[in-house]
C-alpha cells in the first residue's frame, strides 16, 4: 500500500484533532474531542495528562474509521500543541502533578517582579520574548517556592505537545520554539536557562529535555504507541513546533519579503511576521516573542493577547446566561448563527472595548499581570449586538498596538483561526489595521503546519518553501480591503485606546490589590 497520507495532531485549549491530508495538502478527515481541564483556587487552571493522552490516541483511531486503511497509508505524522504551561513526568514517565496550563496565573507576582529584576533585560535580550504567567520559568518557580515536591519528584519538564511525542515514541524531547523562547537564545537556538538561576530555581535546569527540529529528525511510533493509537509501529513521527508556529506556516505567514503578517484569532490572539534572526528589532516594553521558524535562520516574531475569542465568548456565555433564566437553552453555536449581519449593522465605535479577559493580564504589547478588560464610553442605546461589535474592534485594536510594536502594520495580514471564518471579523480587522485581509482556505492551520513540517523531515518536498507552495499559496482567499470610511473611524479612535491602556494601569494594579473584580 503507497504510504500517501499526513496526519497532523493538534492538541488545543478547546479542542484535541487529528486531521489525515493528502500529500498534496488536502484535508481528507478529521476527528476532534473536546479538551477538557479545571480551575484550581488562587487562579491554576489545570489539565488531566492522562487523559489527554487518551483523547488523543482516540481521535487517531476514530481516524482510522473515517479513513480506508490508514494505518498502511501513514507516510508521516506531526503533533503540536498549545503552548506554555508545564507538563511535569518522572523518571518512569509517569505524571507527577496535573499539567499546569498557559490559562494559569498562580505565577504572576513572580512574573511581574521578574519584569523588575536587574536580570530581566539580559533575559529579554538573549530570549526576545518577554515574561509573562504562563511560562514554564515562572511556574517552575512557582511550585519550587510553594510546592517544591513536584518539581523534586519530575524527571523531565514538558509543554503539551513534548508530552505527547513521548507518549507517542517515548523520546524526552522538545523543540527550538519552546525551548528557546523560554530558556534559550534565539540566534544560536540553544539553551540559555540563566532565567532559572534569577529565580531561585537553579536545579529545574535538569528537568529541561533536548531540543530537536521536527524538520530534520524524526522518531518510530513504539509499539505501545501503536498499540493504543491502532497505527503502525514504525511510523515516523515529527515533533513539530508550539501550535502558533504551526497555525502560522499553515495560515500563511511563509512569506520571506517581509510584507505579509498572520494574525490567528484563537483562544488567545496571535499576531506575527517573519525577520531574519540577525534582524530582529526588540522593542523598549520588552514584550512579544521571538520564536524559530521551521526554515532555517528564520524567526517568527510575534505580539499575543492573552484572549481572543475569549472575550467573545465571555460576552456570548452572558446571554446565555440571562436566557437560561427564562428557561431557554441555547449553545454559543446557536447565538453564533446571523450574529454577523446584526454586529455589521450596529454602529461602529458604540463603546471602546480592552480585551483583557484573562486573569492571567496581558503580555502582549505590553506585560501586566494586573490587566483587565473594560468598556469605556457607554450610553443607554448601547444594545448587545453593539458591545459584541465593540468586542470585535477591541481584539482589532490590540491587534493594532501589537503590530506597531513589531514595526509597522504588514500590506497583507493573513487571518486564521476558527473565528476568521467572520465576516464581520475579518472586515472589521481590515479597517483597524489599514491592510488587506485574506483567509487561506484551511480550517486546521495548526495541524497542518505540524503536517507540513513531517512532509519536509521526510523529504516528501525538498524544503519548506516547495511544500508552502502547493499546500499554502493555492489556497489563499479573496482580498478583504480596508473599508475607508471605517478605517478613517478607527484611525482616530486607537490613539484614545492606547491612552486609556497606558492611563489604566496604575488604576489595574489597585483594583488587584484591593482584590475587586474576581480572583486577581
């Protein structure tokens, strides 16, 4: 049987996939389960390792039903994942702890005074990625000051996906994204975990596992792994790098001239463009990211919001809530259906929105643990469908302030992400960024950049540039325009957001500090 099929896994904040593509790049299956994880006390927000684990070997088998005979036709797979956090195993491999996820704030106040250590520039500096909560530095930290037999009793420190290619291989491994944006120097994609001395937490740096580039090296599914997932033992599998990367050189972003950026409208917001590493301009926040591409020499360099569509569906899950009152019952896809005709036609800058959402602040463009969303400049015919689209031109305002602080706003942005499919999304962002907006025809960017990056390790395309040809450039959607009556709206309403930010985060900091607005 001719081995002409890709599997790319992409294990995310909401939903686990295991997607099979043709050679070619066409999409030909797919099979999803919901993730699931719980809010600890004091702002954890934890994940069962095992049973992600089980979800996911489930989906490659619910695969293999929807699939004639996969386990044959397998050339290759790839497995990414949600990025941050801490995925903690011991010397038999076993979880010693639930998995500490990107969503946690436990870590904050050490962020935050990290911001302020001496040692912060130099980290910044050798890293290009600020710090922030959800990082596998500060949580280690964490539970080495308050918990400190977990990190006694680990073996190795994972993220998502590194746990999985364990599971999948039983290779202790993780990538240059990861491992160089947390620990490591960008330039060199190596090892620089100097942060953990800063911290206090000096012997974590064993815990850190070897870095490998799924583009070059490749690991056999083990029999186990075979055994549990119904695939053949054998099957090459490719760490691929943290699931922004992914989604970006599936969504896109794979451009060299400079010109073009990919913004992912997730779970959290992702906004980056591609810079030669030698090139690479940080900025006098010391915020974003710098993360290796899979191209050599290549950085992408990113600006993230903590919530995207968190925020949306923050707003969404109000509703629902009010309805559920009178005793209607209705899914976020059932308010979801015509929402964008009624957003479109509510007046544009009703309210200012800050998409804030997450107790965990915000990290990009500028890092505040004490953030918090807000609506300002609200009058009495405000309705819901006009704060919903003043929710959608906030996460188009931050999207803004995260280009600016990379440069200047690319010509093209390239949209990806499963709320890109909006219409209103996508318009409303073309205004705010004064660009062109398109799509890529590509549902699961994530998996498919995972897959992409197995199909190159495997020679099945010479380079990465061969195989964003056919399976990227044909399928880049029509051209959104900036509106520019809107645009012009929004031109003059951004320099009132960025003010109330800057203005707002002495005020944040109090509201934390008195302990108003939720768990801060």
């Amino acid at each position: 049987m001719t081995a002409d099929i890709l599997i790319g896994i992409d294990a995310g904040t909401s939903l686990i996939k295991s997607v099979a593509f043709s050679i070619d790049g066409k999409q030909l299956a797919i099979a999803e389960k919901p993730n699931s994880y719980d809010t600890v006390n004091g702002g954890g927000v934890e994940q069962d390792m095992r049973r992600t684990w089980t979800d996911v070997a489930a989906t490659l088998r619910q695969l293999a039903d929807a699939v004639p005979q996969l386990a044959s036709r397998v050339a290759a797979i790839g497995v990414t994942g949600q990025g941050d956090g801490t995925w903690l195993i011991d010397a038999d491999g076993e979880p010693v702890a639930p998995a500490w996820l990107w969503l946690d704030s436990r870590s904050a106040e050490i962020a935050e005074a990290f911001v302020r250590d001496p040692a912060y520039p130099r980290h910044y500096e050798t890293t290009g990625t600020g710090v922030s909560a959800c990082q596998q530095s500060m949580q280690l930290a964490w539970l080495k000051r308050h918990r400190p037999e977990v990190p006694a009793r680990a073996a190795t420190a994972f993220h998502c996906k590194d746990w999985l290619y364990f599971k999948l291989t039983g290779q202790r491994v993780t990538d240059p994204s990861e491992g160089n944006f947390t620990f490591g120097d960008f330039r060199s994609r190596s090892y620089k975990p100097m942060v953990l001395d800063a911290l206090g937490a000096g012997d974590c740096k064993r815990l850190l596992p070897r870095i490998v580039d799924g583009t070059l090296e490749s690991a056999p599914l083990s029999d186990t792994g075979a055994r549990e997932t119904g695939l053949k033992a054998g099957t090459p599998i490719s760490l691929g790098f943290v699931d922004v990367v992914c989604a970006g050189l599936g969504g896109g972003l794979y451009a060299r001239d400079g010109a073009t950026g990919c913004t992912i409208v997730g779970s959290t917001g992702m906004h980056m463009r591609l810079i030669d590493a030698d090139k690479v301009q940080l900025n006098g926040e010391r915020s974003g990211y710098t993360m290796a591409f899979p191209a050599p020499g290549i950085c992408a360099q990113m600006q993230s919001n903590m919530a995207g569509t968190l925020n949306i569906d923050w707003l969404l899950d109000m509703a629902r809530e009010v309805l559920a009152a009178a005793d209607v019952s209705r899914s976020r896809k059932d308010l979801l259906a015509g929402l964008d005709e009624r957003v479109l036609a509510a007046p544009p800058a009703a309210a200012l929105y800050h998409p804030y959402i997450s107790q965990a602040g915000e990290r990009g463009p500028f890092l505040e643990p004490a953030a918090r969303a807000q609506f300002i400049g609200l009058q009495a015919n405000a309705g819901f469908f006009a704060l919903m689209r003043a929710v959608y031109e906030g996460l188009g305002m931050a999207a803004r302030d995260c280009y600016l602080a990379m440069g200047t706003i690319p010509a093209e942005i390239r949209m990806t992400g499963g709320a890109a499919r909006s219409t209103a999304l996508r318009k409303i962002f073309a205004a705010a960024l004064g660009a062109r907006v398109r799509t890529v025809a590509r549902e699961e960017a994530g998996a498919a950049g995972a897959a992409m990056m197995a199909a190159v390790q495997q020679r099945i395309y010479p380079q990465m540039e061969s195989c964003v040809a056919t399976w990227v450039d044909a399928l880049l959607g029509p051209i959104e325009p900036p509106d520019a009556g809107l645009a012009k709206t929004y031109d003059g309403v951004f320099p009132i957001y960025l003010e109330t930010r800057k203005t707002m985060r002495p005020l944040w900091r109090k509201l934390r500090q008195a302990e108003i607005g939720g768990t801060a």
